[in-house]
C-alpha cells in the first residue's frame, strides 16, 4: 500500500537479467513500491496503477521487433499524466539518443553500465526527498 511518504515506481525493461537486478536494487527500500513490466505496452495497460517515477529503457524490442520503443511508451507516458517523472535508460552512449529523450520531456537518462544502477538510486531518492519537501511545504502553508 502506498504511503504518503513512499513513491511507486514502475521499472521497464525487455532485458529480463537487468529488470531483475534493478528490481532487486530497491525492494530492500520501504519507501519504494516496485512494479516491474517488459514492455512498453505493459507499462500503459498498468498506468492507472499511478506511478510516481518510471525508469524506461530506449528500445525495447528484445522480445517483439514490433513492440512499441522506449520514446513511444514515454510519449504515451507524458499524454496520460505529464507529471510522472520518467528515467530513460540505454546501452547506447550517443549524445543525440539523450537529446531525444530530454525532448520527449525524460527527467534524465541513464546508459547502463556500472554506476547505472546508483545513479538511478540517487535521481530516485532526490525526486523523493523533493517530494517529502513538497509535502511539509504543503502542510506549513495549509496548501492541500
């Protein structure tokens, strides 16, 4: 159950290994609810599960060369509620495969690799604690 002081986290991946070790990366956080998909179009048929954060990989074709990419299911993403902050994630280390997701309003994007998974820590927890802040803000100034 989510708590006011806990954020949801969708993570998307078509690489099952990876998936699973990132998964493994926040279940021992409390302050995480972790629901993980391998697709895109898995990802938007759970979105009225409301995320708060999404961690999105570029491609996403592993499984199904027809699957919908990661810059698709972001835009989807920013059309259903702007508001969810998405994290994309790529092997790739091209600057113009960073711009395109920067353009399609990503809050970061991450190449995997060894620091991949605590510089997601990190950009996660930073969006909690400016959460956190938020909420006390809200609750001094009697904002609802």
């Amino acid at each position: 159950m989510k708590s006011e002081s806990s954020l949801k986290i969708f993570l998307v991946d078509d690489d099952a290994v990876f998936l699973k070790f990132l998964e493994l990366e926040f279940l021992h956080h409390p302050e995480f609810i972790i629901e993980t998909y391998a697709t895109g179009e898995l990802c938007m048929a759970s979105i009225l599960h409301n995320p708060d954060v999404i961690v999105l990989d570029y491609n996403l074709d592993g499984m199904n060369k027809n699957a919908m990419n990661g810059i698709e299911t972001l835009h989807k993403i920013k059309q259903y509620n702007p508001n969810i902050q998405v994290i994309v994630l790529s092997q790739q280390e091209a600057i113009d495969v960073a711009i395109n997701a920067i353009q399609y309003k990503a809050i970061d994007y991450v190449v995997k690799g060894e620091n991949a998974f605590s510089r997601i820590k990190k950009i996660i927890t930073t969006i909690l604690n400016f959460k956190n802040i938020e909420k006390s803000q809200n609750w001094y100034t009697g904002a609802a």
